[in-house]
C-alpha cells in the first residue's frame, strides 16, 4: 500500500509519532493530498510550541524552552525566531540556553518573515535578518554585544547577500561608539562594506567623530577610501561630518586626494569659519583668489560678511588680493564699516587696498562708513570727501541724513563742502530731517541757508513748513532771510500759516514777517490760511493785524474762501465775529460768500452767514443772473434749500426772477433737483403762480455736483426730470 493511499486517521497517527516539526513539515509538502488533511494538525503543534517561546521571551525565562525541548520541539521550529529576539532584548539567561542548547547558531541570521513554503532551500528563512550580535548593535546594547562576542560571536559576520549590514557599520551608524570601539577590538573587519558601499571609516567620519576615525585609521583603515557614489572619505567629514578637527587630522595626515577640488573646499572652510583648516589648506596650494561660481564673491570678503575678522587677518597675510571685487564692484574696504573693523581696516590700507575704489552705485569706501574711526583713518590715507554716488550724493550727504553728528564734523574738518554735488546746499538736507546739531554745525562751516533748493526753497522754509520751531529759531538768529520766498511766491510765513504751524507763524511776525505780502496768485497769509481751513491760524493772523478785506486773483476774500470749504465754520464764524469783513462782497464772477457755500453744500457757513447781523443778502446775483437760491437748487442741497426759504422775506419775490437765460429758480428746479426740492418749491404761495417751461424729455438734464457747481451749460449729464 502506498503512502498516499493511507487513510487519513492513519496519517495523523503518523504525523503525531514525528518529533520535529521540520519532518512533519517535509510530509506535508509531499503532495496537495497530505497538505490539506494534516496542515490543521502542523498549525495547532506550531501555535502551542509558539505561545511558549513567546511567553518566554516575554518573561524573560528558559523554563517554557526548557519545556518545548523536553516534548521534541526543536527550539529552532518553534515559530519564534528566539534567539534573535532574545538578543535584541538583551535576555541574557534565554540567549545563554539557547546557544548552550546548539541548535541555532550563534552567528545565524534571524528571520523576518516566518512563510516559509515555496522556498527550495528549507533554510532560506534563516537568512532574512541580523545575527544576534547585529540586532544587540543596533539597539546599543554593549553588554549583549559583550556577552555574544564572549561566548563565540562572530564581529565581522554579515546579514546575508540581500541588503548585506554589518555589526561595526551599524554602530557607527548608530553613534554607539563604545560599541564600535569594542568590534574593532574583537577583530571586525574594518574594510568590510554594507549595501549602500559605505566602509565604517566613512561611517565614523559621517558622524564627525574624530576619535573613531583615528582608530580606524592606526588599525589600518584606508584614508583614500571611497564609496561607489564618489564619497570618498574626507568629503564625509568635511561636508557630511562637518567636524573641523577631524578635517584638521585628515589634512594632517595627508588625507586631501591630488585629484580633490582644493579650491572648492577652501571656500567652503570660510564661508564655514574653520580658521585651521584654512590654514592648512592654503599650505596645500589652495587658491587665494578662489571665487565659486555659484556665488562670485572674494573669500577675503566672505570672511568679513560673517564677521571672522581673524580669518580676514590670515587671508591678507598669505597675500589675498585686498582690492578683489565681488558682483556688485564692491571690495572688502567697502564691507568693513563698523567700529568693530578698524584694526582690519588698517591692516587692508597697510596691504594696499584703494580708499577710491567705486562700488556699481559709485560708492566708495568713505561714504558707506558708519564708525569716525575708520572715516578719519580712511581721510588720512587719501579718500575723497568730494565723490558722490547715486545711492547718498556725498559722504556728508549720508552723515546727515543718518544724523551722525561725528562723522559730519569730521569730513567738514577735513574740508569737505557744505553743498551737494548739484551746488546746492546740504544744511537743507538737514533741515528736512530735523537735525538741529547738524544745521547749527553746518552754518558754522560756512553753509549757506540763504540758497535756495531746486524747487526755490530756502531753508527757513523748510524748516517752517516741517513745523520746526527751535531750527526756525536758529535761522532767524544765523540771519535767515524771513521773507525769501519760493518759486510760486509763498513765504516761510505763508507756508507755515498753510500748515497750521502756529508757534512759527507768531515767530516769524515777531521776526518782521510781512502780514501782507502775496504769492503769485494774490493770496495772503491770511487768505491762505483759510483756503487751508486752519482756523487757530486764522484767530492769530486777524489778532496780529491781517487785513480781512485782502483778495486773491478772483477778488475772494476770506470769508469767500472759507465758505466755500468743509469743516471750516470755526474760520468763518471767526472772520464774522470781529474780522470787520464785508458779508456781501463779492468775487469777480460776482459771488458772494453765501453764494459760494449754497452752491458747494456748506449748510454750517451757510447758517452762520444767515444768523450774521445784518444777515448775508439773499437776491444778490453773480454774473450770470444766478441767485444763492437758484445755485442750491441746481446742486441738490436740500437742508441749504430749506435755511434760505426760511430766511428769505415772502413778501419779496424769488423764485420767479430770471437768470440770463431766462431761467427761474423753478425752471431748474423741473430739470436738475431732487423731487423732493421740486415739491417743496412748487408748494410754495409764490411757486405755485409761476409758470415752469416744460423742456422736452431728451432735454431734462441734472448737473453733476462733484464736478462743478457753477457753469450753466457745459459740465452736465442727462437724466430723467423728477416727478
């Protein structure tokens, strides 16, 4: 009878009769027949072999092994890869059974993945992971480790051909040095190389550790090692390792390749501020005028950006060129400003640098310096004072607009010119930024503050329209002109009056300041003032003595101007309070200050003008017959509507008088204004017995107010009549 033919309590009577699962396994795998009638039985003997090692490792006790061995389970078949796992928990009494037991070997490899079946070769499992002595590296467990290499471990085997690691590696990958330390004293193989071709001196200077990289090399590493990506073993320590001691070593021990980019590696030690290893590689014949591609800047000025100002001394005493420029023209004088540089600055002019060297905004060194110092060493070695750029026109120029007191002084004692290079003079600039030190400085060197700045500005103005108070003080002292006027004829006064500068403006009368002087459009100070709705300026100018009946170009007074203007009834009750003006005087158009503040929507003048004794004239008309009345209709202001019906005599008639077209205050009303005005109007005694032309549809029009308030025929837009 053949096996296959066997009934199948037979064959589970022979399967429990074998006594290592690896036998019964082999039966199994005969033919399908055998597989699916006793797999039942290999699973139930492998998962209590199993529980047992696991309950094992898990309490760290031999006697569950101890167990499995006394049934026949072969520790080896228990479905736990014990050993391994023993090991890479640091379980020392397993560990010890296991291998007293010699049934799996010391250097054997672990498994990972337990599914055996289709494999060939029934042991291939075995080689899938680490050796126990790997698996106890990896988690840095030095006394596992020591324990395995005492009872026979091997320190140089390996995890098998796929995905090859090794103990040493490991540990140095891991930064377990003691570890690696004690390999190396087993006897590992240091020339040994892992999946990714990495040896463990290029690990160790991966890691930056000098110490490690020296033993390796004493025991007879190769210093010229490489990988087969190109790492070769002093680019792992100075770019992966980053160690400059280590570097310093390699280099010590001749560990820079011929063929290596010495270049390339000096300036990366710069830009990283390894002063030794500059020092050495500039002995290996490095270029001192090396610039990378990348970023063409001289290693020189490299090393004063990062503010190594010793490595900078190094460089210019080798013979860097002190004058090499980097891709804005700029060389290392112009990067050493601050106090902090003055000895490299004299080190640089001691080995020749150009204090004339211009930089690509035409800069040289004097005028980007920050630190007196280093101005007045630069003045002594020649630099000029005079050259100007177009980031900061002078040297003196960038002194006063940075407020440096020191330096000002310094460059004037030198001789350097009050003026700009465009001949004007710089106390302005000063002036502008309020520094009062520096005009007073200035003034004293021979600046002229009665010149004028291109726009006609002298410095009084200036500083009177910045509202500087104690600057105007000095000028007047230092005999500055009080009515030297600008291009368009204003004063420091009527500048100062526009501003609403009050302090100034009493100075400046105090000073002799005309009251009554005017710019080229005829304004005053006082007219200006209220066209700029500074009402406090207006109360001192009128207590001063400014004349209220003084008209611009157009014939308005004050009162004129200011109507007109929002926010402005605090200048407007002002100039009716005591201002002795005319109410009703009129512009050459023929307006009047009601006229203007009906027509702009001022309803506040409008009420003070109205409230005014005697009251503004309503029936006064400008040169277009339009009345005060008419101009609000057409512009929509209805509140301003409602003052002027209140306040206009019923028994005088008004909205029937004609304009020069031939107009009346009710024909606009039909075309521009709102229907609320147009109701309002036409409810009135007199508006209902006037007749209104009817223009036709396309003729309705409506004015734009944002526009303009005051032409009757031109700036309008079509619209639908109001019902």
């Amino acid at each position: 009878m053949s096996l296959i033919t066997l009934p199948p309590e037979m064959l589970l009577r022979i399967a429990e009769l074998l006594p290592f699962s690896h036998d019964l396994n082999s039966l199994l795998r005969c033919c399908q027949t055998f597989y699916g009638r006793l797999n039942h039985f290999l699973y139930h003997r492998n998962n209590c072999a199993q529980q047992a090692a696991e309950y094992a490792l898990d309490h760290n006790s031999i006697l569950p092994l101890q167990g499995l061995k006394r049934v026949g389970i072969s520790l080896k078949d228990c479905g736990v890869d014990v050993l391994h796992e023993a090991a890479e928990a640091g379980l020392f009494g397993p560990i010890n059974y296991i291998l007293d037991t010699g049934e799996i070997g010391i250097d054997s490899c672990g498994y990972q993945n337990t599914d055996s079946w289709g494999y060939e070769d029934d042991d291939k499992y075995e080689r899938e992971g680490g050796t126990p002595l790997y698996l106890a590296v990896v988690q840095g467990d030095g006394r596992t480790a020591r324990l395995l290499l005492d009872r026979g471990a091997d320190p140089s085997a390996d995890t098998g051909p796929e995905h090859t690691r090794y103990p040493l590696i490991a540990a140095l990958r891991g930064r377990h040095y003691s570890l690696a330390k004690m390999l190396v004293d087993a006897g590992a193989d240091i020339t040994c190389r892992d999946f990714s071709d990495d040896t463990p001196i290029i690990c160790a200077a991966m890691t930056g550790n000098l110490e490690m990289v020296t033993l390796l090399l004493d025991r007879g590493a190769d210093i010229f090692t490489t990988s087969r990506n190109g790492l070769c073993l002093f680019l792992a320590a100075f770019t992966i390792g980053s160690n400059p001691s280590l570097v310093e070593m390699l280099l010590d021990r001749g560990g820079l390749a011929p063929e290596d980019e010495v270049n390339s590696y000096l300036a990366s030690a710069v830009q990283r501020g390894w002063y030794n290893v500059i020092k050495l590689l500039i002995e290996k014949g490095a270029d001192l005028e090396y610039k990378p591609v990348e970023r063409p800047v001289p290693l020189l000025v490299v090393s004063i950006i990062i503010d190594r100002f010793d490595i900078a001394e190094l460089l210019i005493q080798k013979g860097a060129d002190v004058n090499a420029r980097d891709y804005d023209q700029s060389c290392a004088l112009h990067y050493t400003r601050q106090e902090e540089h003055l000895p490299l600055v004299k080190s640089l002019l001691a080995a020749g640098a150009d204090v004339l060297a211009t930089d690509a905004q035409g800069c040289q060194p004097l005028m980007l310096a920050d630190s007196v110092a280093i101005v007045e060493v630069l003045l002594a070695n020649g630099a000029n004072y005079e050259n100007s750029s177009e980031m900061y026109d002078k040297a003196l120029m960038r002194a006063i607009i940075q407020h440096r007191f020191d330096i000002a002084e310094a460059l004037l004692q030198a001789g350097a010119s009050t003026r700009g290079s465009d001949d004007f003079s710089l106390v302005q600039f000063a002036c502008q930024i309020g520094g009062l030190r520096l005009v007073e400085l200035l003034i004293d060197y021979g600046a002229d503050i009665s010149s004028n700045n291109p726009l006609g500005m002298s410095t009084l103005f200036i500083a009177a329209k910045g509202g500087r108070v104690s600057m105007v003080k000095l000028l007047l002292v230092r005999g500055a002109d009080v009515e030297e006027a600008d291009r368009d004829g204003y004063t420091p006064l009527m500048i100062a009056a526009r501003n609403g500068h009050r302090g100034i403006v009493s100075i400046l009368v105090g000073h002799g300041a005309n009251l009554e002087i005017t710019d080229e459009s005829s304004y005053t100070v006082l007219l200006a003032a209220a066209e700029e709705v500074q009402a406090e300026v207006v109360d001192i100018l009128i207590s001063l003595g400014a004349n209220t009946q003084a008209k611009n170009c157009t014939g308005s007074n004050a009162l004129i101007i200011a109507a007109a203007l929002p926010n402005n009834k605090a200048t407007v009750d002002r100039l009716l309070r005591d201002g002795g003006i005319d109410v009703d005087a009129q512009n050459i158009y023929g307006r009047t200050a009601l006229f203007n503040a009906a027509m702009r929507g001022q309803a506040e003048a409008v009420e003070s003008l109205l409230a005014h004794q005697p009251p503004a004239d309503l029936t006064a008309k400008d040169h277009w017959g339009t009345t005060t009345l008419s101009m609000a209709v057409r512009n929509g202001h209805t509140r301003i509507v409602e003052m002027l019906l209140a306040a206009h005599d019923p028994s005088e008639p008004i909205l029937g008088t004609k304009d020069n077209q031939g107009r009346t205050v009710l024909d606009w009303a039909r075309r521009t204004a709102t229907g609320e005005i147009w109701r309002m109007l036409a409810a009135t005694r007199e508006g209902a017995a006037v007749d209104v032309i009817e223009d036709a549809e396309e003729a309705m029009m409506r004015f734009r107010p944002t526009k303009c308030f005051c032409d009757n025929t031109h700036r309008i837009q079509a619209a639908q009549a109001p019902s």
